[in-house]
C-alpha cells in the first residue's frame, strides 16, 4: 500500500514539473538570468510550492503522527556548517549550468528528453563522487 501511495506522489509531482515547466532547462536558465532573458513565471511556481508546503506542515504536524509510519521524521538539524554551504552551493551552479535538478531531470529522463541522456548519468557520477570524498575525509586517522 505504501509503494502505491509513494509512486501516486511521485507521478503528482512529476505531473507538476511538467506543467510548471521545471522540466524545461531553457526555462530554468532564463528565471535564472536577471540581467538578460529573464523570465519571472518560476517565481509563481516557487511561491505556489511554498504555499502548499506550509499549508501541508500546518494541517500534517496537526495530526500528531502520521498515518503510514510511527512518528513523523522531520530534520532536527538548525546550524549551517560549512558541508551545507558547500554542498547547497554547488547543488545551485549546476542547476544552473544544466537548467535541471535531480527531480526534474528524472521526469524528463522518463519523458525521453535527449538532454537528459547525458545530464542524470553526470548527476548520478557526482553523487557518487561526492559521497566518495565525503567518506575520504571523514575517515578515522590511523597511526
């Protein structure tokens, strides 16, 4: 039951990156370039999905647990160290080098978008990547 709830979520949202145009890396590079081609329409998106987010925070956190699992598993963390900036910073420049992010690449991989034949296997080598120099450098020292 969990599995079809998940993948009805899952088909919603890539239903919504493709009528929001997230899937359009065109689209995505010109929000991003005030100073020339700029095209504001992903702000309503942006502000559409912040609504429904908190909106959703507000009426889910009401219920006191959730209804598929025990507790609900909302992050604890507040601080912002330097993996965050770091990490969130290059997240940013290849949005906007490649006008895609993992989500909306996957809807387009499945859309059959040929920019994506190449995009989700880099994105999928960084992840790799990056979990590789993350483990490097947080390997115990031995003498």
């Amino acid at each position: 039951m969990r599995l079809l709830i998940n993948l009805a979520l899952g088909v919603v949202f890539g239903i919504g990156l493709v009528l929001s145009g997230m899937v359009n890396p065109a689209k995505v590079q010109n929000f991003l370039d005030v100073a020339g081609t700029w095209d504001p329409s992903l702000a309503f998106v942006m502000i559409g999905a912040i609504a429904v987010t908190a909106a959703g925070y507000a009426i889910v956190l009401r219920l006191g647990q959730p209804l598929l699992e025990p507790v609900f598993q909302i992050p604890k963390k507040t601080d912002i160290n330097a993996k965050l900036v770091v990490g969130s910073g290059l997240f940013g420049i290849g949005w906007g080098l490649g006008g895609l992010c993992p989500g909306p690449a996957l809807t387009s991989l499945l859309l059959g978008a040929t920019g994506t034949l190449v995009f989700v296997p880099a994105m999928l080598a960084g992840v790799v990547a990056g979990t590789l120099v993350v483990r490097a450098l947080h390997k115990p020292q031995t003498v």
